[in-house]
C-alpha cells in the first residue's frame, strides 16, 4: 500500500519549469505592456505582445468639387464625406450630431438630391457635384428658404438647422407648392430635438409663396 501523504502529494515544480514565466515576470510583462502606445509606428501595433503590420490602403489623392469649386485632399478610402469637408477642406456648414445617418444635421446635396455625409465615403463623391449649405446665400443675401427660418424662428440650438435648410431646399426644388404629405416624405430624414417643426412649416409655406 502507498502511504496516503506520498499518493496525493505533487511534487514541487518550478514555476518557470511548468509555463516558462513566472507570475512576477507576467507580472511585470503586463505592466510594461501597459504602459507602451497601442501605436508604435504608422503601420504596425502591438498585439498580444508582438508587433503586427496594420492592413489596409493609406491614403490617396482624391478631387471634390464642392459648391462649384474644385477641392483636392489626400484622404483614406475609409473616410467619410462629412469628416472630409469639415477636417480637410474646411468646409463646416454640415454638422456632425449623431454621426450615424438618424438625424440630418449633415445634410448635403449629391447632384442635387439630399444625402447624409456622415454615412457616404469621401471618395464617391468625386466626379458629383457637392452642395453645402455655405453655397445657397448668394453676393451677401440669403437664400429665401433661409431667410424664411430667420423670420419664422424655426431655429433654437441650431445644430439641426444647415441639414433641415438644405433638405427644405431639395424638397421645394422637388415640389414648388408642397402637401404636407410632401413634407411627411421629403423631410422625415431631419430631426430637430428642440421641436421648432412650427416655425420649420411656417418658413417653408413662406419659401413657397416667394419660390424658393
């Protein structure tokens, strides 16, 4: 028989022996690894504790034309329209409040028809004509849909504004004299959070009157 000590005892192994690294080396590991940017260099991060190449195009020459001039950037195919013409061409009417194509504010015309920048790559918007709110006040005067929210105070925050104006541009392009169901449909992509839509109907049914 086996002494019953000498059967359930295990026999004393080195840390290092059993897993190769000691707990106060993995300790320490851990912290220096903490301690180093995810980042090391533009091409490779550190992963797992090794250096692994990042995937993926840089960043290429693109050409815009935005509000009837011709914009050039180097971009990454992965940025958007939106963070291309405010970050890159300066171009900052279009606004970025949820940035995931629910609330309008980003609004900007694609050849003419309303689009979210925020949910559009930059580079397919080359070779189309680009319109932002900057371009509807011509030689110092107002749009007229423009100047209608300034007199009907379908504004608070603002931030809904510059999308809700240029969408209201593009609805009345589209439909002189609007319905409400025409509202319904052609602005149900615009939130304001504030709730002017009053002062937003007041301003197109005044739009509409001049012929916007």
């Amino acid at each position: 028989m086996h002494d019953d000590e000498s059967v359930l005892k295990t026999p004393e192994e080195p840390m290092e022996e059993r897993s190769g690294v000691s707990r106060r080396d993995f300790l320490k590991i851990s912290t220096i690894a903490a301690a180093v940017p995810v980042v090391s260099g533009p091409k490779m991060v550190l992963a797992a504790g090794e250096q692994v190449p990042v995937r993926g195009p840089g960043k290429v020459p693109m050409t815009f034309n935005v509000n009837g001039k011709a914009y050039k950037a180097s971009l990454e195919p992965r940025v958007t329209l939106l963070d291309a013409l405010r970050d890159s061409l300066d171009i900052t009417g279009a606004k970025r409040v949820c940035d995931k194509a629910e609330c309008g504010a980003c609004t900007v015309l694609l050849d003419d028809k309303p689009v979210y920048a925020c949910s559009m790559l930059a580079i397919e918007g080359q070779g189309k004509k680009i319109t932002t709110v900057e371009a509807l006040m011509e030689n110092g005067k107002l749009h007229p849909i423009q100047q209608a929210f300034v007199d009907n105070d379908a504004s608070q925050c603002g931030f809904c504004t510059p999308g809700f104006v240029v969408a209201c541009k593009a609805m009345l392009d589209k439909h002189p004299d609007p319905t409400p169901d025409d509202l319904l449909h052609e602005l149900s992509g615009n939130i304001c959070r504030c709730g002017t839509y009053a002062g937003i109907r007041g301003a197109i049914a005044q739009a509409a009157r001049k012929g916007a």
